[in-house]
C-alpha cells in the first residue's frame, strides 16, 4: 500500500517523496510480483498502475478512500489478474534485471 501525499504541501518535498515512493516501495513491491495498491494522487504511479493493470488506484474523497466503482476486493480472479501482471511488469525490477542495466 503507498499513500498518497494529503498531508505534504511543499512542492519539492512532495516531488521527491513521488520519486522516492516509486523508486522504494512500488520497485520492491513489483520485484516480487506483489500487487500495488496507490493513491491517486500519486499521479505517475497511479498511472503506471493502471497502464499495467498491476494495482489497484485509490481515489480520495472528502477524506475517505474510494475504489473504483467495478472493483470486488474479494474477488480471486482479480486478485491473480493483478499478480501476474504485477510479476510480469516486475521483472525488470528485480535485482539481476536492474543490475544488467
């Protein structure tokens, strides 16, 4: 699960701490074919996410987190789509991958 930013108002603060969530935690998370769940306001991972079809995107309204309106969290057939596409895409994240490049 990476946050999103509500509560950080500096603009350099909070382009840093995108590329530090990104480069940290979703890195890491997708190594290892884990699934992302990000907040929308992380607005380049969010749309990694969505591109690659490896997370879910949590929209923040009136200060509560909202999926998307087609999302059953309890569904097991969503949750291997998201996997394998979460292993797929993390390949180029795992350690040999990033060491040849």
């Amino acid at each position: 699960v990476i946050p999103g930013l509500a509560q950080v108002e500096d603009y350099y603060r909070t382009l840093q701490m995108r590329c530090n969530l990104f480069s940290t935690k979703a890195a890491e998370a997708l190594s290892r074919g884990v699934p992302l769940v990000v907040s929308s306001e992380l607005a380049e991972l969010a749309e990694f996410v969505r591109h690659h079809d490896c997370g879910l995107v949590v929209e923040l309204r009136d200060g509560q987190p909202h999926l998307p309106p087609d999302v059953d969290i309890r569904s097991r057939e969503m949750w291997q789509r998201l996997t394998t596409n979460a292993v797929r895409v993390g390949a180029s994240f795992e350690r040999h991958a990033v060491i040849d490049v």
